[in-house]
C-alpha cells in the first residue's frame, strides 16, 4: 500500500496544468466499442481507473496503441464477446465503476452484455437504476445471478423511446445515449444530465454520425442510426483538478497559475470560490489564484450563514464538496457544507478535526465549519485516503499544516489524480512517495 509523507507549512507558486478529464475520459473510452472504425483521443489522463478501463477494452480484444503519453488509438473492429465470462473480466469490471458504461455499447452494437457489480468509491449507496432503467425501456433484458453478483443483459433489436430519468445521472444519461444511438427509431431523454463531458460525449457522437438534438440541456432527442464512423476527440480540462488546485493555493497562502483550464466548462466553480473569499484572475484560458493571507466567507444577503451544497449540472459539482469543506478551515468566517448526494462523503472530517480543524459534523450530510482565519495552522498527522475526493482534501490540508503528515492507502488519489506528487513537487512542495 503506497503512502505519502508531506512537510506542510511551505508556500507554494509557479504554474500547473490541469490533466485530461477523468469523468469525461470513463464515458469515451466506452464509446469507442459503437464503432468498427478507429477512434483517436487525446488528452487522455494517465490515472488508475483510466488506465484501468483501457485494460478491460483490451481484454474484449480492442487493439490500443499508445501514440504518446495521453494519446491512444482505439481499433474495436473485432470485439471478443466471450471475454465477458472469464474470471479476468469479472476481476477488472468490479474494480471500477466505470466499468457499467460498456454496456450501452455492447447492447447497441452486438445485442447483449455482462457486467458485475462495479467498483468505485465507498461513498454510501450508488444507484444504478437510472442505467437499468433507461436499458430496459430501449428493450433490454437484464437477469441477476444474485451469487456472482452480476447482470447478464440481452437487447437484440433496441428500439427508441421516451423516457423521463428520476435521477439526472451523468453516467446513466451517458449509457442511454449510447446505446440509443444505434437503436431504431427515436429516443426521448428527458431529465438527462448535462455536465460538459456529457456535451462532449455527444458531441463526438456526432462526428461519428449519430443524430442528437438538445445537446447541453436536460432533453435530448435522438434518432437512431445503422451504424457509427470513427473519428479524433480531444479531452476538456478536470474542473475537479481545477478546483482542487484553487484550494490548495488558497489553503497554502500561495500564488498559483492554472494552465489551460477551459473556463467557459467550470459553471458554477468560481463563483463558489469567491463566496469562500477567493477570486480567480483569468487570462486567456489560464487562471491565477493570487496569494491570499486572508480570505473571508461570505454570508446571506439578510446576514445569514453561508450554506454551500451540491445539486446536478449546471449546480456545483458534489466532486468538489470535499475541496470546499477543506479550504473554509482557514477562512474567517463560518459556512454549512451540505452533501445532499452521498451518505459517506463528509467522514472523513474527523481526521481534519484530529489535525485541529474546527468542524461539527452534523449528520452524515452536513457539517458546519468555523473558519480559524490562519491564526492557527493545522498540525500533521498519519491518516488514510478513504476515497479519491477526500483523499485529495486530505493532501490539502496536509501540505497546509505544520510539522509532518502521513497518507496511507494514496491508490485512492491515482485513481483520479495524475502524478500529484511529481506535479506539486514542481510547485515547491515537500511530499514523498513512499512504498
């Protein structure tokens, strides 16, 4: 199990470059299966759940080639469909959760699919109804092996139809999407999620030769097609990355420029921000986050606390609730941080409180926190990353606090953040990948 050792306290500065999109990356990497035709992408991030993903398309016989560091070429022109009842693909499905958006694909392109239960985050429940759902309105048929704990799903001639999702799941709406594409007649997605990288899915769909309308809104309509062509896309910048670093220059009292971050897809990200107390500059499509010695929250017009909560695209991104938590500690002010999402996404605020964070977590979706304004500086300590988002809160608050902290099980953070180490180092920070 891999750990980081880091001497916090030190100001950081100089310029980062956010990595490719990992949550847009998921969705079109499954994608290349619609198509018997190449497929190039680039600004591809070199994470484990990527990485990870590219090695179960490659058991199904997808031919990969690695052009450069985040640039693969795709040939999924022979798809092994037997691969799908090996212990191998049951090892690699069930490790990511991204693993589920393979079987829009496989349904839309050769009529049936297998999945385990993905893996992922251990964050409360995560639904796939949406996925199941929208599946089986298109015509497909699912049977649960309740021992194995798998889905085997069988749709021959998918037709197209309407269907209004009770939950806008981004990687939900994304699998209808999928295999709507290729399904006969038109289909109606009302309450689809919207995100940026789900605009992106779409919009290489189209390129391919898919027929989408609405696209960026919560009603698409799609008319299915025979079949799709190949074609190149390019990844957005990780507005989580984006966000992520924007605390960690505000949490370190450092002076951070953010290369490239494609500011028109952040939404709602600065404008958070600034309601802790800190303004970005843009320039071009860079960002600087000056040094902040202090930065104040924020209250209510009527003089009432600050709350910040998540919600579904174009709300604030529940990827970045951790983030927020961790920056307002030393803030001057108080704020209410609610998780509406996950019931396991706020606990891990008792190892900020163990390193002197004033935080009262007052269910498992809200907790308020008491901004100490820098007058007292967290301490380190030895902790574990409990999953990707709150393991990067945990790195934050680390390279901000005096004296030594250890990250163990930091596999959690490579699964969604390339390098962190070897990049923040070049940011004048003092952290260490140990074995």
């Amino acid at each position: 199990m891999g750990t980081f050792k880091i001497t916090g306290g030190k100001p950081l500065g100089g310029e980062i470059t956010p990595q490719g999109a990992k949550n847009e990356a998921l969705q079109i990497i499954c994608a290349v299966l619609l198509t018997k035709e190449k497929v190039i992408l680039d600004n591809v991030p070199n994470i484990r759940d990527v990485n990870k993903l590219i090695d179960l398309l490659r058991g199904l016989g997808v031919v990969i080639v690695k052009n450069s560091e985040n640039n693969y070429l795709f040939d999924a022109s022979v798809v092994n469909l037997d691969y799908l009842e090996t212990e191998d693909f049951y090892a690699k499905a069930t490790s990511i959760r991204g693993s589920v958006m393979i079987l829009g694909p496989l349904l839309a392109r050769f009529g049936k699919g297998s999945l385990p239960q993905p893996g992922g985050d251990k964050i409360g429940r995560r639904r796939l109804d949406t996925h199941f759902i929208g599946l089986q309105k298109l015509g497909a048929e699912f049977n649960y092996n309740p021992d194995k704990k798998s889905f085997k799903v069988v749709g021959k001639n998918l037709k197209g139809n309407y269907m209004l999702l009770e939950e806008a799941s981004v990687t939900g709406t994304a699998n209808i999407i999928m295999a709507s594409v290729l399904a006969k007649g038109t289909t109606t997605i009302f309450n689809a999620a919207c995100e940026p990288y789900l605009i992106q899915l779409c919009k290489m769909l189209v390129r391919m030769g898919a027929k989408i309308s609405g696209i960026g809104s919560n009603l698409l309509t799609i008319d299915g097609v025979a079949s799709l062509n190949g074609t190149e896309h390019t990844m957005l910048a990780d507005m989580i990355e984006v966000g992520s670093f924007i605390g960690l220059a505000a949490m370190t009292r450092s002076e951070i420029v953010i290369k490239k971050v494609s500011l028109e897809d952040l939404g709602l990200i600065p404008i958070v921000f600034k309601r802790l107390g800190i303004a970005v500059i843009q320039d071009g499509d860079d960002i600087l986050v000056p040094k902040y010695d202090n930065y104040n929250i924020e209250t209510f017009i009527d003089g009432s606390i600050m709350n910040i909560s998540d919600a579904p695209w174009p709300g604030f991104t529940p990827d970045l609730i951790s983030i927020i938590l961790v920056t307002a500690i030393q803030a001057n002010g108080s704020v209410l941080i609610h998780q509406k999402m996950f019931e396991s996404r706020l606990f891990f605020v008792d190892k900020l409180i163990d390193m002197g964070a004033k935080i009262i977590l007052c269910d498992p979706h809200r907790a308020t926190v008491i901004g100490m304004n820098h007058k007292t500086p967290l301490r380190g300590i030895k902790m574990s990353s409990p999953d990707i988002r709150a393991g990067v809160a945990l790195l934050t608050a680390a390279l901000s606090a005096q004296g030594t902290s250890i990250i163990e099980n930091i596999e959690q953070i490579d699964r969604g953040y390339q390098m962190i180490d070897v990049r923040l180092q070049k940011l004048g920070a003092d952290i260490q990948r140990l074995d």
